[in-house]
C-alpha cells in the first residue's frame, strides 16, 4: 500500500471510492492525457467524471482565470453585482430555449437539483416528485430521495414521497420483445398508473437525458416528449438533469433534452461546464424561478473566479464546435465498439456523441459482471487508458473524453478499449 493511499484511508471516509487496485494519484495533464505520481501517461476517457470537458491545462481558461485573479477579487458574494456572473446567465437563458429564462449559479449538480427540486415543490405546493429508475441525482438529503440507484442510496428516509418511472430497461423481461415504439407506449400507460394512484399535484419529473452513474443508460429518443404530453394535462412540471450532457456532449443535441424535442421548465448544469471549477446551476422558467418567497444565496456559487472559467469554457465549446467533434469521434469510436457484441461476456454497447458505455455480463449466465468490469478497467489501465464504472450493478464501463478529443486519440482510445475487453473476455 503506497504512503498516500494509507494516509487517504486513515482521514477519508470509508464509502468514498477509489478506483483500482492500487489507486493513483493524477499529478499533471496536458489536452486528453494525464500523468500520474509514478511517471505513467495515460488517455483520459473519463475526465475527473464528466468534468474536464476541454481536457487539461487549456489556455483559454487558465488566462481567464489569472485574469480575474490578478483583479485581486476572488469573491464578494451575490449581494453585490457580478458582472461576468450576469453575462454568462444571460449566454446559459439564451441557449436553454426555455422562455424569458432566469438562471441561478451554485457550486454543484447536488446544489442544482436541490434548488430545481425546491422551485417545483414549492410551485406545486406538494413533496410528491417523479423520477427514473437507475438515476442518480447527487449525494445531499433531498437528491438521494430520488436517485434510484441503491449503491448510491444511504438512507430510505425522505423529504420527498417519490414515485420511479420505467424508461432505461428496455431489455428487462416485461420489454425486451417490443420495439422502442411498443416500450415507449407502455412506459407512458404506466406513467398514467402511477399518476392514478399517485396524491393529486405532483409537483414534477426530475430526469436524466442519459443516465450517468446509471451507466449511460437511455431512453429511446422522444420518450420524454410522450412523458411530457402526459405531464402537461396535470400541470407536473419537467426538470431535465443536464449535469453530464449538457454542453454538446451527445454530438446531436446541445442539452440531451433536445434529443427528445422537448423544452423543459427547468434544467440543471454542473461538471464540464467550469472545465474543473466548481460551477453549477439552474436555468428555468422566470416565474418558476421568481415564485419562491424568501430570500436566498448561494454564498460560493457564481464566484468571480468560476464565473471567468465557466465563460471562457462556454466561449471555446461554441468557437470550436465541440458538439460537431463530439458527434464525429463518437460516431467513429461507436462503430468501432459494435462489434464487441459479439462477444459472451458483453451485454451491450451503447453511447451518444462522445458519452458510451460497454456492458459486462457473465458469458454463462448472462447476469451483471461487475467483476469482469473491473477487470476491463485494470487492463485498460495497464495500456494507458483511463475509463470509468457505473451502472446499477457496477458492470458498465463509461467513458466521456474532452470534447476536444482528435481523430487520432479517438482511434487510439477506441484500439486499446477493444483489446482489453477481448483480453478479459477471452480469459472469463
């Protein structure tokens, strides 16, 4: 065990995972690779969680930064004005589609749909809220409540009387035989079931494009505008969780939403959005935002310093267009991956834009592989990749590299993933 691993377990709390066997330690980067304590390069494919989303050390942003540093402000709270905190706001309601949009800055995805949870409940004067299946929303009291995903889930007790929707099982049992069309028209009838029995105003639907810890699971596209329909004749307002793919990151939509044509009342934003600051929020209806009615702050939120990373980051996501790299190297990896169905050992590939997953199954049984996932994570790592884990079962390997990532390192990236999951699959 190295020094700092012990020292980690020492003073860190016991559920705050490590990946790897022996964990590393990432001490420098520079565009899509890493360089570990030990000397070791690698190819990011998972960027700090969805959250380096140019890649590392990129000079628009870090010139940002030093710029505001060198005002000597750092912070002065949202009790006085902000200027860059207002132009980015007025940037995020432009872009969102939702109309005459006000946005609220916090530090986090966790603090941001706590705050879209806040805004709906209090609107609808109810606790009752609609979530996924297999989602996950944050680690705070109110977003474990709806997150529907146990190994992330601590507590049973709630603020909230939650009701889950099915959505991303498709190929559970009750569906696998129907086509999208048939899934989807069966998702929205027990929508209307769980409606029947639900306490008259249910204040919303909070969900994931793509579910992210889920192991970017998915709904068939336009299942969220079939929901919406439904919503809509009950007043239930839409909260779309863009936390991981917002920005471009499917390659077809600049918020996941649009990939299902529908216009939330609400959305929530985080991770790549700062490029590592801490930056998050919420965009949403202005009357939906101006209801509430005491007062509120978000003492970090909006700060100076990430209000200038987050601008530059947004300034180099639309200058380059990262949502049309995201659709073509995702296009070129995903074509790439197909093939590994074939395989026993592997459920599925799936992915949008520069966001896909490979799901591991035991090739006797067919049943959840965590184990072989971890083992596909300790040999791309042996090979200079680095990929991420999720799903409800842990045996999905997701991977989200920079938005910036090239053809070359695409096809590096892709290359490596193939050969260590044919060396897990051929050693099962």
């Amino acid at each position: 065990m190295s020094e700092l691993l012990s020292r980690h377990r020492a003073v860190m709390p016991s559920w705050l995972p490590l990946y790897y066997d022996s964990p590393l330690e990432i001490t420098s980067g520079k565009g899509a690779r890493v360089t570990d304590a030990d000397g070791n390069t690698y190819l990011d494919f998972f960027t700090g969680i969805v959250t380096n989303m140019l890649g590392y050390d990129v000079a628009e942003v870090r010139e940002a930064v030093e710029r505001q540093l060198a005002k000597g402000v750092v912070h002065t709270s949202t009790l006085y004005l902000i200027r860059n905190q207002v132009e980015l706001a007025e940037r995020i309601a432009g872009l969102s589609g939702i109309p005459d949009a006000k946005v609220f800055f916090t530090n986090s995805g966790t603090e941001a749909n706590e705050t879209a949870l806040l805004l709906a409940t209090f609107a609808r004067g109810s606790d009752e809220v609609l979530a996924m299946r297999g989602s996950y929303h944050g680690r705070s009291f109110g977003t474990v409540a709806v997150t529907g995903n146990r190994a992330w889930k601590n507590s049973s007790l709630s603020p909230l009387n939650v009701h889950y929707l099915h959505g991303t099982d498709h190929a559970a049992p009750a569906f696998r035989r129907m086509s999208d069309r048939e899934y989807v028209e069966a998702c929205v009838a027990d929508l209307r079931d769980v409606l029947d029995t639900a306490a008259p105003g249910v204040a919303c639907l909070i969900a994931e494009p793509i579910q992210g810890v889920g192991g970017f699971a998915m709904p068939p596209d336009g299942l969220y505008a079939a929901y919406k329909e439904v919503l809509d004749e009950h007043g239930i307002l839409f909260v779309s969780d863009e936390v991981q793919t917002g920005w471009g990151r499917t390659g077809t939509s600049f918020f996941g939403i649009g990939n299902h044509g529908v216009t939330p009342d609400a959305m929530t934003f985080a991770k790549g959005l700062g490029n590592g600051f801490a930056v998050g929020g919420v965009v949403a209806r202005g009357d939906l935002m101006d209801r509430l009615g005491a007062l509120g702050v978000a003492t970090f939120g909006g700060n100076p310093v990430a209000m200038a990373a987050a601008g530059a980051t947004l300034d180099y996501v639309l200058e380059h267009d990262l949502q049309g790299n995201a659709r073509r190297q995702g296009s070129l990896i995903m074509e790439g991956l197909k093939a590994l169905t074939a395989l026993p050992s592997v459920k599925d590939v799936r992915g949008k834009g520069l966001m896909f997953a490979v799901e591991m199954s035991d090739p006797a049984t067919g049943a959840p592989a965590p184990a072989l996932a971890g083992r596909v994570q300790e040999e791309t790592r042996e090979r200079g990749l680095l990929v991420g884990k999720g799903g409800v079962h842990g045996n999905v390997l997701r991977m989200a590299p920079p938005l910036t990532l090239s053809q070359e390192e695409a096809v590096e990236g892709r290359d490596v993933l193939l050969d260590a999951v044919h060396a897990v699959n051929d050693g099962a």
